[in-house]
C-alpha cells in the first residue's frame, strides 16, 4: 500500500505508524525521492514524502490490526491526538478512526485470537 504525507512529519509518521500502530520500519529507498516503509505479517505500507503531497479523502486509507485498541486510544489521549470510536453489528467488531500526521484516514481495528474447537 502506497501513501504519501508532506516533508518533514518522519519522526511523527514514525510513532504514528511504528508505535502506534505496531508495525516495524524497515529499509527501503528510490531515486525518485525520500520514502519511509513499515511492514508487518498483514501489510506493507510505503510513505512517499514529497512536497506536494495528494492525501485522498477517503472514509478509510489504512486499516491496521493491533493489540489492544485500549492502549491506542490511551496513546491518542497522551499525545492529544483526536479519534473517533466506533462499532460495528458485534460487540468484537471494534474500531478506532483517526488521521495519520499527513491527514491520511487511518482506522485501528483489535486483532483477537481464533478460537479452535
């Protein structure tokens, strides 16, 4: 998955997605320009960080399966980040929306363990 965010929000898009969102930084560049990159078991995320930036207005760009919505939304609080609850038709089905630092809808939805009969 490809976004893109203005220069100069690295560290923010670092804790955003890296904390946050639990997924690890990893290496990768282009001669085309600066990129941050994340990767997780689920996804592959690449920020292109340019000076014109097109951020989509979309209900949702990225949706990132984590942990414990619990500690995202108390993190949001911390750094005084503005997010949205929501719920969808079963009580597991629990989201939170929110903007990356570039204005990117990012959604954070709980990861819960399969159940085996």
């Amino acid at each position: 998955m490809h976004i893109e965010s203005p220069n100069g929000l690295e560290q923010s898009l670092r804790w955003f997605y890296g904390e946050l969102g639990q997924l690890d930084e990893v290496e990768y560049s282009l001669p085309d320009g600066q990129r941050i990159c994340f990767k997780s078991a689920r996804i592959e995320l690449r920020i292109r960080l340019t000076e014109n930036p097109e951020i989509i207005q979309t209900r949702c760009r990225v949706t990132l399966a984590v942990t414990s919505l619990d500690e995202v939304e108390n993190q949001l609080i911390e750094k005084l980040v503005e997010y949205e609850p929501m719920t969808g038709l079963m009580g597991s089905d629990r989201r939170i929306g929110t903007y990356d630092p570039a204005g990117n809808r990012v959604e954070f939805k709980q990861e819960w363990p399969i159940c085996t009969l």
